[in-house]
C-alpha cells in the first residue's frame, strides 16, 4: 500500500517545489469535491464532479489527454492518457478506491514521462478523507 502525505507535511514541503500555487488550487478543488460527495462513488463520477469544480474556480484544465509513448525515437500505437492536465503543467490521477497501490504511484511517473511534464498529483476519493501524492520527475 502506497503511503500519502498528511496535509501538514505536503504544505510545509510545497514551498521547495514548483507549481506550489497551481498545486494547492488543484488539492483544494478536489477537496471540494469530496467535501460534497463523500467517498462511495466510481471513479467516473468524481471526475465529472471536479471538471464542474475546475470550471466554477476557473482552473484551466484538458480532460483525458492523451500522450504518444515513443521507443527509440519511433511513435508506438499505444498511448497514455491521463485524467486531466491541469494549469498546463500538472498531471492529475483521479483513483476512487480503499486504498493507492504503488502501481498507481508508477502510473504518474509514466505519465510525467510520457508528457514531459515535471509536476503530477496522484488523488484518491475513496477512502474517508481526501488522500493525495505529490509526484515530482
């Protein structure tokens, strides 16, 4: 089982990192949306939710973007799409289960390298408080 940050530490560490205000307004959302719907529901269902809240906190985002993976400088047929990117910057992985496995920890560390992008949050609805990883490549 994959250990998350307690909310004292994340913010006290947040200062070291890049895209430290981007972050923050991206966890806030989310806590938002949990503080509205609880945990219990797919997955689906909080990613609509937080596309609402990105909206109404005017948080740029693209849904389920999608990132060519490349072999030796050749583009595979497969790709990664991840949840969402947000600011431009940020890759966000929704989960909606008891508890974040290191495989969905790897799954952001692919997508990071995937997009180029630095920055990922790993969040997870499922359990009784809001429960998130900050995942820097």
């Amino acid at each position: 089982m994959l250990t998350f940050e307690e909310p004292e530490v994340f913010y006290e560490t947040i200062k070291k990192y890049t895209n430290k205000e981007e972050t923050y307004k991206i966890i806030g959302a989310c806590m938002e949306v949990h503080k509205n719907l609880g945990r219990g529901f797919l997955e689906i269902v909080y990613k609509e939710a937080l596309e609402i809240e990105f909206k109404l906190q005017d948080i740029p985002y693209k849904r389920e973007q999608a990132f060519e993976i490349e072999y030796k400088g050749k583009k595979l047929n497969r790709y990664y799409v991840a949840d969402f990117i947000v600011f431009d910057c940020i890759v966000l992985e929704l989960k909606a289960q008891s508890y974040v496995i290191e495989e969905n920890y790897k799954q952001v560390i692919n997508y990071l390298a995937a997009s180029k992008l630095k920055t990922g949050l790993l969040i997870n609805f499922g359990e009784d408080s809001l429960k998130f990883k900050r995942v820097v490549l």
